[in-house]
C-alpha cells in the first residue's frame, strides 16, 4: 500500500477547508441529494462527498455507508486531490497503491473507485465526489464528464456558502466600522454630547467621556444620576438663568444657547457654553434635552490674563525706556515700580558670592530696616532656596503667597526672617548666576502669584540681567584693555586729509608718547615717532586699506623715548562713514622681540640648511604617513646616479630590494612603538640596475601642524664594506697560514715538556711551559678566527635537535668549572632546571654559553658569585648570566658584539680575550633562530642572556 502523499500547499488547503465551515455543520441534505444521485445515474452502491482532513478523511455526505470517516494514510481521495482531474481506479487489486489497502481487503471491500476533485474558487482541492463499487468495472469519459457535472454542483454549493459568509462577514464589518466612526466621534470631540431629561436633576440618558475633562466626573458617574447629578455641579448662581432658558426654548421649540460655571470636582469652577434642543420623538420619554457642552475656561482666563498682560508690559517699557542715565537711578526706579505692580513690601537686587547675600540695591516701605551694602549668611535668606533650586535643576524661580506651610517651618530662613510672602528669580549675567530679583511683604497673599505676574517678573529679570551685562561688562572691558600688552584703537582719516584716534587705550602712551586724550585731537605726533624708512610703506598702506576697504595689516618701527627704536605689528578693519571718512578698528603691538628672534631664527635655519646640504651623510625628511619625500640631500642622492627630482618620484621599492621587505617592516614597527628605528643595513639600487649597501637609522618628529615625519640618516657604507672583505680575506690567510706550523710547534713542545727529549733544567722547564701556554692562546686565538668566518659566510655545520635545556646548561657549567678556583669565583645556580624542550646544536649552544660564562668569570670581582637562571615567558626561554663586576660603560654597548671589541685593552683581565667571544656567540645565537643581548643588572654588574624558542610537548 502507497499512502497519499503531503500536498505542498497543504497550510493553505487546510486553512481553506476550515474557512468553509463544512466540518463543524454536519450532513446536510443538498448534499446528500446529490449522492443518492449519484448512486442511481452510476449504479453504484455507494457515494460520497468526502473532504480530506488534516490527519482523516471525512464524510460530509454518503449513502451506502455507514462510517463518517477513515484515517487519511488509507483515504483514495487523499491521492485525488494531488491532481484537478479525476482520479479512476477500475480494479484496485490491480493497483500497485491499493492492492493491500485495508478499505480493499476488508470492509467495504473496495475494487472500483472514480474520485472527482472538489475546488474553491481559489484553486484549493478540498475532497472528492467519489464513486464505489465492490465489483470491479470500467469508465468512459462520458461517465466521467458526467461525474464531473456532479462535483461541479457540490462545488457551486460550497462556494455559494462562501459568498454568503463573505457578504455577511462585508456586513457586520461595515456595521461595526458605522458604531465605531460615530462612538470615536462623540468621544474625540471637543466638547460633551449628552442626551437628558427636562427635570430638576436633569437625568443624563447618555454622556461622552470627554464630561470627566470639564467636571471630574465619568459619564458612567452621572448617567441615571448614579453618583451625582448634573443639577448639582452647575453653580447656584447660573441655576435659574439655565432653568428659564431651556423652558423657553422648549416652549418656543428653539435652540438654546448659554453660558455657565460648573464646578470641577478638584478644580474648582470652570466655564461652559451650552447648546441644544428638545425632542419629543423619543419612543420611551415623551421629551428628552440634546445638546453639546464646551469648556471655555481657558478662554476666560485668557481675556483676564489678556488685560494683565498689557498693564504689565506697560509697565516693563515705562521702565526700561525711562530717562534716568545712571545706573543706580534705572535699577532703583524699576524695583520701586515693580514692587508698587505687584503691591510688595520691599523689592531688592541682590548679589551672591559664595555663601554671601548683599544687598546691592532695594525699594522699600518705611521702617523697613534694610539697606544697600547690607550683608547676610545666604542660608537665613529666603533666596538660599532659590538658588538651591538653580543649582539642581532648571527651576530658578520661586513663587511662595503665602510661607506659613510646613514644607518651609524647617528652614533657617522660616525662623531667621519671617515673611507672609515671597517672590524670587535667578538674575544672570554672562549666562551664570550673579544675584536674585526678590519681592517679599509681610502679609499673606490672598490670591497666588498668577501668570502676568510672573511674567513680568521673568521678563523684568532678564532686563536687569542685559543691564548688569552690558554695565559689568564694560567696567571688565576697560579693566582689560588696561592689562594688555598693546593698544586697541579707533583710527580715522577724514577726507580733507586730517588723522585722529576717536578712541584709544591708556597703552597708546607708552608706544607714541601721547594720552589718549591728545590722540583724539591730532593723530600727527604719533606717525612723527615712525622710523622713516617706514614711513613710505605705512602710508602705502592705509591708502590702499582705505580704497579696497580690506584689512589693514602693517609691521615698522616706532621711537621708544628709552628703548630706541621698537618693532611693533598691527591689523585694522576699516569702515566707511557717512561723511566719506575712513575709520579703522584694530590693535597694535610690540613685537620687537618676536621680529628679532624670528630674524635669528632665519639665519639658524640658514646655516642648518648649509650643514643639511654639505653633510657627508644622507639625510632623508619623509612624511611618516605616506612614505612621500618632503626633502633630501645631495649626499643620499649622489650615490644613486638618479637627480634628486628623479628619486623624489621613485616609490620606495624602486630603489629598495623586496628581499628586505621583513627589515622594513620591523624597522616601521619599532618606529610605531618607540619612534625610532635602526640602525640596520641594507642594499640600494642605483639607475643603472647595480646595488650598493647602505646603513639606516632615524627617528619621528612632529611638526609644527602636528603632522609626523621621519629623519632619517643613510651613509653609504661600500668602502666600510670593502675594508671589511679585506680585513676577513686576511685574517682567513693569516689563520689558515699559521694554523698548520703552530700545530707541528705545539706537538713538538708537548713532547719536550713529556720528557721525550730527557729531563730538562727547571729553567728550562719553565720557559717550555711559557712556550706551550702562548702557543695555546695563539691556537685559540686562530680557532676564533676561523669559527667567526664560517660563522658570517654560514659554513657552519648546525644540526638542531629537539632535547631537554638542563643537561646543556649543567655541560656548559662543567666545561669552566676548572677556572673556578683559579679565578676566586663561583657559579650559583637553582636547585632544578625548570623542564624546558629546545630545538638547538648543543655543542655550538654550549660553545656560546662557555663564552659567556668565561666572560663573567673574567669580569667578576674574587670571591663573588657567576649566576645562572632560566625563565619561561611568552614561548620563549630566556637564560640569564649574571656577574658583579662594574657593568659595561653605556657608549661600548653599541659596539659590544661586534668583532675584536673590547671594553678597555689596559684592564688588567684575568684571562685574556680575543675580542671573537660575544661575536660569535652572536652569530651563534642567531642561526639557532635565538638572540642574545646585554642588560645592566639591577644593583649593579652585567646580565647577558641568550632567548631560544621553545618547543612545547
């Protein structure tokens, strides 16, 4: 048995099976009628109209059988719906998918099944229109068109339930949408929609929501006077009118229109406009009152808010256009008006510093024992809560009518100096507190602050606020110009030709020898004070400012009365005024020191632009950024056969070989990292293709502007080179020379000193033993020799194994441990190695380590320990040799692994060297993929170490 496969759109099929509602109806009649039709035209035994359930097929209408639904993994119409025609199964025991199928081998003993498919108007296969027979038998297409007509009219049924859901469901949508358009716009307008009846209570049949706005009260509270009734809120002075005015127009049947107060439940009373009318074709009251209520309180308040609006702005141009000219006659007439407005006791202009409240101006009642100059502690003042709240936040102004509340009993001021009200603002000047506006009496307010009041006071406030600036503001202006070092001036030429300086600082004195007072009258004496060769070109000058209009910048010298003459600098803006004159804004300095130090910075930059330009050295300025040339010298180009335009526009690798692209990059790593690279050596490549070695270093630097750059050295190291491969051709000559008769002389001194010639004098004895340790030293020397040239030319035989650190170390110690007593020292190491794999040659790792420890042992003092310690850091095994000798002089470090260097020839060491040692270690060092280094050791003496990967297990 095959069982009916999965449709792909089987999430949307179901859906659509369930929108039809057929599975929750049951069988119904219209169907079954056309089963038992089907019956008789196709002589069948049984019909069905079956629909294909989730996880069952079931029956919405059959005849001949009496089971209402089979599991869908056995159904035949599960296999039809996979396709639109229909399905014919003339004998299922000849059926590869049904032969086995539990509805053929048992009952109802299906052999021939016809399955006509059932369709939405969209396309979805719900069931079939299915044919049975226990027989088998065949079926013509008119027998199938035929069966087909028959689905068709199930079809048309399911679909006409389907339009009638739809326009049912298109109905109760539109309803819905109706009830809800009107219920939104009754409860999103401005005002109250009520529905009531014309009795004493005025009983609300209906009420929109927006009533709790006006009243305080729901709509639910005052329908059918639930908690209260609309008679209750509206004020008793309104009652009657309200009364008689819809009597009247239910008489007259007319609208009525009025206004009133109802009282708000927290609020207090608010203002109402009330329009409606009656109707008397209610089915249930024989009149019922609609209408619509609008809050206009607002409107109210705002043409009394109106009126106190302009009194008050009346009064802010009185004061601020009044003709007082002082500054104490204009603050004390506004706080005397101000305090009048606002019917206070006293008004004062205070000013705040620190902790401490002076009154800086006030206006008062007589008797009232406060005056300007007076002092107070800020916290017994009433303005300490005021500027508390400036302090916090955004509030920095208080309104109090009355103080008697307990939020202020705790208060130092309550107690301090008690007042009945208050009224305060934070005045400002340059946008920082600088005092507070404040108005205080004795009395309680009977009504609070309202909003014209108060704005007043803040519009008031920032009136003494602009006054103080502007009056502060030019106090500090002058102050200032007082303490610079120039002078700022008004100079202005008149068209006849006459010069005067309108306006100028006490400093113009000191630069021209006149007061300022003289300059506003005749401005010649000051140009009289001009070098004269300056002169023409100031003139020049102005006369050009004055034409162009463009700013005026000149630089001369001036005749001081005791310095002589003084360079000075300046800039001026100039303005053309009515009359045709030139006035010009601007400010004038001594520059005398600047001048002459930027001349002598010109002949610095001069005579380093010379050493720049001669040196024999080539030096390179790069922008750090982008590697661009900003400039360089003949002696780094000269070698390169290019001009220095020609190398100015090579990239840096058309002059760099790439195989040093890794010293490149370590090179501008360490720049990043200390800002210096180098030194290292490396090739060029001229113009004509050839190479020739060079030797870098440099370092960043940072402009002016802030942008970095690199200067960098490069010398031309080909003769250093070619001394170098002279010097090694002759040492390998001399070495390989000498090599072969010294061996043959230290046999030969052996021998003797064996007795093989007989016993010798003790004389003797002694000059042989001379012999033979000079001839040791020679050899030892010679051995060095040759080992450093396999060494640099890599002839070296390595073979790095993988093996344990430890035995090395404890083989390199046994090697120099015959030199320990001889030389007084001894080597301390850790009771265990710490285990750690390498990869090394152990015979060359032991040679480099023997010619540290000796080097130790030749520096240390007698009786002092050689230490010996490794550590494990970062995959890298660092092993340590430290001595207590005087360390190495800072200038020999550099040079400190070169070949034959040595720290002082003279020193009387206790063994003597080659100068090889420590270079070749190096070398040693770094073909096992190691390094070496220096370091002074911490409390004085030399640490060598020697750093190796290690190789982890």
């Amino acid at each position: 048995m095959k069982a009916p496969e999965i449709p792909d759109n089987e999430t949307e099929r179901q859906q659509a099976l369930d929108d039809t509602g057929l599975l929750t109806e049951g069988p119904e009649e219209r169907f079954d009628r056309i089963t038992r039709l089907a019956c008789h035209t196709f002589s069948v035994p049984i019909a069905l109209v079956s629909l294909i359930d989730r996880d069952r097929q079931w029956f919405k209408s059959r005849q001949g059988l009496d089971a209402t639904e089979t599991p869908r993994d056995i159904s035949f119409c599960g296999h039809a719906i996979h396709q639109s025609e229909t399905l014919i199964v003339e004998d299922t025991l000849e059926d590869e998918r049904f032969f086995d199928n539990p509805l053929v081998t048992s009952g109802p003993d299906i052999r021939f099944y016809a399955g006509a498919p059932l369709h939405t108007d969209t396309g979805y296969r719900l069931g079939t229109l299915c044919l049975i027979d226990r027989q088998p038998r065949s079926f013509d297409d008119t027998q199938i068109a035929l069966l087909r007509e028959l689905a068709a009219m199930v079809e048309d049924l399911i679909r006409a339930d389907a339009r009638q859901r739809r326009q049912t469901t298109e109905m109760e949508q539109k309803l819905q949408a109706s009830h809800d358009e009107v219920v939104s716009l009754l409860n999103n307008m401005p005002g109250i929609t009520f529905r009531c009846l014309p009795d004493e209570h005025w009983t609300m049949l209906y009420m929109s929501r927006q009533v709790d706005n006006v009243s305080g009260y729901t709509a639910d509270d005052m329908i059918g006077n639930k908690r209260i009734s609309y008679a209750k809120l509206i004020h008793s002075d309104d009652a009657s009118k309200c009364d008689e005015a819809v009597a009247e127009a239910m008489t007259e049947n007319t609208e009525w229109h009025i206004e009133y107060r109802i009282r708000h439940r927290t609020k207090g009373w608010r203002w109402v406009e009330e329009r409606g009318r009656c109707v008397r074709d209610d089915p249930q009251y024989p009149a019922v009152l609609e209408g619509f209520i609008v809050d206009i309180t607002r409107e109210y308040d705002a043409l009394q808010q109106l009126e106190h609006n302009h009194r008050a702005l009346m009064l802010l141009n009185d004061i601020a256009f009044s003709t007082h000219r002082s500054l104490d006659d204009k603050i004390g007439y506004a706080l005397q008006e101000a305090r009048y407005y606002l019917g206070s006791d006293m008004a004062i202009l205070s000013h705040i510093e620190r902790d401490t409240y002076t009154v800086a101006w006030v206006d008062a009642n007589d008797g009232i024992p406060v005056a300007a100059g007076q002092q107070f502690p800020l916290g017994d003042t009433w303005c300490d809560l005021l500027v508390s709240s400036a302090d916090e936040g955004p509030t920095r102004e208080y309104f109090i009518p009355d103080t008697n509340q307990p939020e202020y009993h705790a208060h130092p001021c309550y107690k301090a100096n008690s007042l009945g009200s208050y009224a305060g603002i934070v005045v400002e000047v340059d946008g920082h507190p600088w005092g507070t506006l404040n108005f205080s009496s004795v009395r309680v307010r009977q009504e609070g602050y309202d909003e014209s009041e108060k704005l007043f006071l803040r519009l008031l406030a920032n009136w003494f606020s602009e006054v103080l600036t502007n009056s502060l503001g030019h106090d500090r202006l002058t102050k200032l110009m007082a303490q610079l070092p120039g002078v700022v001036y008004q100079f202005r030429r008149f068209p006849d030709g006459t010069m005067v300086f309108p306006f100028s600082s006490p400093q113009i004195e000191d630069l021209y020898g006149i007061t300022p007072e003289q300059a506003a009258q005749e401005a010649t004496p000051a140009f009289e004070r001009i070098h004269p060769d300056d002169l023409a070109a100031l003139s020049a000058s102005i006369e050009d400012s004055a034409r162009t209009l463009e700013n005026l910048t000149m630089k001369y010298r001036v005749a001081h009365p005791r310095h002589g003459y003084r360079w000075v600098s300046g800039d001026a803006k100039p303005e053309r005024l009515l009359d045709g004159s030139i006035q010009w804004h601007g400010y004038i300095q001594d520059v005398d020191e600047q001048q002459k130090a930027r001349i002598a910075l010109e002949q610095s930059e001069a005579r380093l632009h010379g050493l720049f330009e001669f040196s024999p050295i080539g030096i390179a300025l790069n922008d750090f950024e982008t590697g661009r040339f900003i400039d360089l010298n003949h002696a780094l180009v000269a070698p390169t056969g290019y001009t220095a335009e020609e190398f100015i526009a090579l990239s840096y690798w058309d002059f760099t070989p790439k195989e040093y692209l890794p010293e490149e990059e370590k090179a501008l790593a360490d720049l990043r990292t200390t800002g210096r690279y180098g030194p290292f050596e490396k090739e060029y490549i001229r113009k004509d293709g050839s190479r020739y070695p060079v030797r870098l270093q440099g370092m960043i630097s940072e402009e002016i502007d802030g942008r970095k750059v690199i200067w960098s050295l490069v010398e031309d190291i080909s003769e250093r080179k070619k001394l170098d491969r002279m010097k090694d051709q002759f040492i390998a000559t001399v070495s390989h020379e000498l090599r072969t008769p010294l061996t043959s002389i230290k046999g030969s001194l052996g021998l003797l000193a064996g007795g093989a010639a007989g016993e010798l004098p003790h004389k003797a004895q002694k000059l042989l033993e001379t012999a033979e340790r000079n001839t040791s030293r020679l050899m030892h020397l010679i051995n060095d020799l040759l080992d450093m040239e396999k060494l640099v030319a890599g002839k070296m035989t390595m073979a790095p194994q993988k093996q344990a650190l430890a035995p090395i170390l404890d083989e390199a110690i046994e090697s120099v441990r015959e030199y320990l007593h001889s030389h007084s020292v001894n080597i301390n190491t850790p009771q265990a190695w710490p285990a750690i794999t390498v990869k090394v040659d152990s015979q060359r790792l032991v040679q480099a380590l023997t010619n540290l420890l000796s080097n130790a042992m030749k520096f240390s003092p007698e009786n002092s320990p050689v230490e010996v310690s490794v550590i494990e850091q970062d995959e890298t095994a660092e092993i340590r040799i430290r001595d207590h000798g005087s360390g190495v002089s800072p200038e020999f470090q550099e040079r400190l692994f070169q070949r034959f260097s040595q720290a002082d020839a003279t020193d009387s060491r206790k063994l003597p060297g080659t100068g090889l040692g420590l270079a070749i270690t190096r070398e040693i060092c770094q073909q096992l993929g190691g390094q070496v280094g220096y370091r002074d050791a911490a409390g004085g003496g030399a640490e060598f170490y020697i750093q190796l990967p290690v190789i982890k297990s």
